[in-house]
C-alpha cells in the first residue's frame, strides 16, 4: 500500500512516532490509511452539516478495517458571492482545491479517498484532484437542500429570491413580499434544491461511476444517507486492498479514477446533463476533468450527444420540479434507464463504476422502472421531505418502507419521462458557433422559451456583471434587446463571474420572453431563459465580443447552433477592443489571470515548464 512508505521499516519510526501522536495505534498500522475530503465551512448551506457527516463516515471507515484522516477544502458560496468582487473567486477556488488535494494525498501517501463535496466548484475540483492524483477514491455528496415553500403552496428556491429582488427593485413587488419569500426559499442545510451546478455536478458523479447511487438526489436532511455513507467506507477499504492484490499480479480489477473517468464515462456523464437539462457549468468541468484525465475531449462532442439524447427531464430553473421530485421519481439511475430503453447503445453500458460493477448492471439495479430493481433502491427512493427549517444532517428519520407506499403529488412519469414522450427530441444543452463565437459558446436549450430559439435584436453592450444588473434594472435594457456582458472570462474577470444577477433581473423586470443575453462569463445552474455564456475567445483574449458595439445587431439561431454579430470581416478588423484595465495586480487572481484559458479549453490553466 502507498502508506506502507510512511509506516514500514526502522528507517520510518520518526514518521510512526508522529502518527500515534494524532492517536494512531498499533493495530493501525498495516491497515488502509483512507483521507476523507470534507468541504465544511460553516458560512455555506450545502456544506455547513458536513462536520457530522465526516465524523459519520470517519467511523464507518474505522467499522469497515480502515484509518481514516479528515481534512478540509475551502469553498465558495456561488450566492453569498454574487454581485461583487467575490465572484471573481469562485471559479478560481475550483484550481486551489484540486492543487490543496494533491499536497495533502501526495505528502501523507493516502491509500484510498472519500471526498465529501457539496458545491459547485468544490464538485469538480475534487474530481480533478482524484484523476490527478489516481488513487481509489468514491464521492459521497451532502445531498441536496429541501425546496422551500411559499404562502399559497408553491414551490420556492434561491431563484425565486434573486427573482423577486429585480422585482422589488424594479417597483413590482413591496419589501414585505420580498421577506417573506427571503425566509421561505432556502429551509434547511443542503446544495440549494434545483438543478443548478451543484446539484448537476453531484448527479453527473453517478453517471460517472465515482459515485454510488442516490448521491446526487438524495436530501441532505435524510437520516438514509448514512446507509449511502456506510456503502461507500465499506467499498473504498475493498477498492484499496483490490489494488494491492492488482499490484501483486494476483486480481486484474481497475478501479483507480483513471480507469472509471474515461471517454466514456465523460460521454455518459454529458449523456445524462443533455437528458435531464442540467447547468451549463457542467460543460466547462467536464472539460477540465477530461484534461486532468488526459483525454482529447472537444466542446464537439456536446453537440454530437445532444442530436441523440432527448430531454426527458426539467427541474428548476426550467419548471417546478426540485431534485426531491427527482428522487422520489426514481433519480439518476431511472433517467439513466429511460435513456437506456428509449436510445439503445447510447450509453456506454459497459463503463465500470466504484461499486466495481458496469454502469449497465447498476443501472438494471436502481432504475425504479427496471424489473430487477433492488429492494434497497425502492426504500431509498421513498425518502422525502421533513419539511422543518433545519441545518443538521440526518435529522429526518424514514418514515417510508418502500416506493411503493410513497402518495405523490405529482406524476413520476412526468417528471422522468419516456425517451417517446420527451420535451424535445435533442438535449437540454447546445453549443453556439458563429463570428461571435469561433470557439463556441454554450447555452441551456432545455431553459429557453420557444420564442426566444431565434432572436435577432440591437446589442446593449455592458463590460462588467454590476453593470449590466444597473443597468436592466434601471430600464436601459428594452424589449427586444440582446444584453452583451464581456470582460467577464476566465481571464478578463478575472476569475469568470456567474451572470445569476442580470438572468434573474431580466426575469425580474418581465422582460425573459423578449430579451437575450450573452457573454464570456458564465452562468448559475439556476439561470433559465435565452442566455448564452463562455463565449470564446474571451474578450481579454481578443475575442469579437469585445469588438460589439451598442447598437449592432446580434443573431441567434440555437436550433441551427449559431452565434453572429451582422458585421463584415472588413468592418471587425476596422476595429479595437477596448482598453479594460482591471485592479487586480497582486494575490491569488493576479496568478491566476496569467495562466487562465478561455471556457472552450474548460477554464484551466496553462504555463510554460
């Protein structure tokens, strides 16, 4: 085993001495030292629980013959963050998190990972830590936060309160409608409860295979994730020792990261974002994964995925469904199984997972709709909501046996439909090309409404986030209009800033039926309407973007994936981008802006060796 180098012979008693020092024993040594990765940080609502739940899981690795180590990631609240210069740090964080993995894996020789993620950037980070780094590893998110509930019953979420603050900006709403939609929408710990990037990204886990089933859906609240937690300690201690014996000659079982974030995996992973419309986000992690991975991975192949796979699933923003509604549908694995019955030898069935078993066979397992559906997915799937304000994991006992005695309020086969009764034929993501976009630009079809596919309008051209929230709340923005955002990229930002802000605010002023917007920063998983962001080339990186004018006229065609600006190449050349200093010249972002590469490369860095 890895750790053997910091625990075996005479030469390594200085190490021995400062391990039992933190409380090791000597019946420990010998044993699997296994690194469990929390996100805790008390300031975030989908990370603020995972204190209990590392200590829960730290037992269950002790239980299942492991030595368990905790240590912590920093995160990023993508909400608190928004709308000023802690934006800048989001994406960035993504970077520092997969870089603080590697120190803490690498110095320490870990021999196996649970990484314990819960937001958007930290998702990502981690997995691109675990390809890195290549040891066995299993993801066990926090689970998602419960949908809030408003005065008359209708489903609330933090969408609806950056919704409603443009409203109440904008003169359409009164301060007492605003608090009470404020104390409603975000009820208990949790990744916030649509199908924004965290919630996309810890889904997307499963139909990778770093994850087992139920991570992405299951309620942060539920007192089952234990059972989800005690599967994944008990199969890392299997994966190391599965490794050992590999080593040895003696088993020919892969599952280091490597061997399950493949091609294929990232083909099944895009699958499943096209089929349930999930952030646009996910393409710029997948993207950089693929790299950490070593894959030849193109912003090509979304649009090659999305003419085969049908969109048989919306979920906040797009409609009112929440990941709850997801999971007592059947969650991932049942969306995986629609698709593997309406589009057979889509997925690549044969793509091996944690549990050491094929994406195929799990699938058959824990698809509700599957006739060899396990007993344990049927209970798993009947956990709903205990709609009490709480911040506390495991709090919400089961009070369901099975699926079967679960009375809905909605139809599960509306909310998973059939590949024959699809919203549309094609995915819920697109990828635009065009002179505004040579590189491409990404857009959430499954979000935009169908007035909105082609739109040809004047440009209101703004070179900041806070710019263009004033100013669409101020009345600049008309009917219409297509809202250009730039200097908002990895690295004019620098940092690329989500664009939740000015969505929400046009959604707000009433004007999503009329307007567009686009730009080279990116947006919220909980952005809905015709918004086009990671348009590439970047505008600090010479982009067209940053050559738009108020007043040219922009076209989007999003059935016929394009993106232009109705200028001539003679025109484009005649001008310059202009100058866009930014302050930033020392820290963190300073550093990063020198080495950040525009969205369709993922957002990663690059330097000279």
């Amino acid at each position: 085993m890895r750790s053997d180098t910091i625990t075996k012979g005479d030469h390594r008693a200085p190490h021995r001495s400062l391990l039992r020092a933190c409380g090791i024993s000597e019946s420990d040594f010998g044993k699997p030292f296994i690194a469990i990765v929390s996100s805790h940080v008390d300031i975030i609502p989908g990370h603020v629980h995972l204190d209990d739940v590392a200590q829960f899981v730290k037992k269950c690795v002790i239980d299942a013959g492991g030595v368990p180590f905790i240590f912590n990631s920093i995160g990023v609240c993508d909400g608190i963050a928004m709308g000023h210069d802690g934006m800048k740090y989001s994406l960035a964080s993504r970077e520092i998190i997969a870089d603080s993995i590697e120190v803490m894996l690498n110095a320490h020789r870990f021999d196996g990972m649970i990484c314990i993620p819960n937001c958007d950037k930290v998702t990502p980070g981690m997995l691109m830590a675990a390809v890195r780094c290549n040891i066995p590893t299993i993801f066990v998110s926090g689970g998602p936060m419960e949908a809030g509930c408003g005065e008359n019953g209708e489903p609330l979420d933090l969408i609806s309160v950056f919704s409603k603050a443009a409203a109440k900006l904008n003169g359409k709403l009164s301060s007492a409608e605003l608090l009470d939609v404020e104390r409603r929408a975000c009820p208990t710990c949790g990744s916030c409860s649509g199908m924004f990037t965290a919630n996309s990204m810890n889904c997307l886990c499963e139909a990778i295979g770093i994850a087992l089933p139920g991570n992405g859906t299951l309620l942060a609240t539920s007192q089952h994730r234990q059972s989800l937690f005690r599967r994944a300690a008990k199969r890392i201690v299997q994966m190391v020792y599965e490794i050992d014996l590999d080593k040895s000659g003696k088993s020919n079982i892969k599952v280091l990261p490597r061997d399950i974030i493949t091609a294929d995996a990232i083909d099944n992973a895009m699958i499943l974002d096209l089929a349930m419309g999930g952030s646009t986000n996910t393409v710029l992690h997948l993207l950089a994964i693929a790299n950490e991975a070593g894959l030849n991975y193109s912003m090509n192949k979304f649009n090659e995925l999305s003419e085969r796979t049908p969109t048989i699933c919306k979920v906040s923003p797009s409609c009112d469904y929440h990941i709850e509604d997801v999971h007592n549908a059947g969650g991932i694995h049942t969306i995986l199984g629609e698709i593997r019955r309406g589009r057979p030898k889509l997925l690549n069935e044969k793509a091996m997972t944690v549990s050491g078993k094929t994406i195929g066979l799990t699938i058959i397992a824990w698809d509700v709709r599957s006739k060899k559906v396990s007993t344990e997915a049927l209970k798993m799937y009947a956990v709903t909501r205990g709609n009490k304000r709480t911040n506390k994991a495991f709090s919400v006992k089961q009070d369901k046996k099975t699926l079967s005695e679960l009375e809905l309020s909605f139809d599960p086969f509306d909310c998973i439909r059939t590949c024959e009764k699809a919203y549309s034929q094609t995915g819920g993501l697109s990828i635009l090309y065009g002179n505004l976009a040579s590189s491409g630009a990404v857009v959430k079809t499954a979000g935009v409404l169908p007035r909105m596919l082609r739109h040809v309008g004047p440009a209101v051209v703004f070179d900041s986030e806070p710019e263009a929230y004033e100013g669409i709340t101020s009345g600049k923005v008309k009917s219409g209009d297509v809202v250009v955002v730039r200097f908002e990229g990895p690295k004019g930002g620098p940092g690329m800033q989500e664009m939740l802000g000015p969505t929400t605010a046009i959604k707000g002023v009433k004007l999503d039926d009329s307007v567009a917007l686009i730009t080279d920063g990116r947006f919220s998983g909980g952005t809905a309407g015709a918004s086009i962001g990671h348009v590439s080339p970047e505008a600090a990186a010479g982009g067209v973007i940053g050559l738009i004018k108020d007043g040219d006229i922009i076209e989007i065609d999003i059935p016929a994936r394009k993106l232009n600006v109705k200028l001539t190449e003679e025109e484009l050349n005649s001008r310059t981008i202009p100058k866009h200093k930014s302050n930033i010249t020392t820290g963190y972002l300073a550093k990063y802006k020198a080495m950040a590469t525009s969205a369709d490369t993922g957002g990663i860095l690059k330097w000279e060796n």
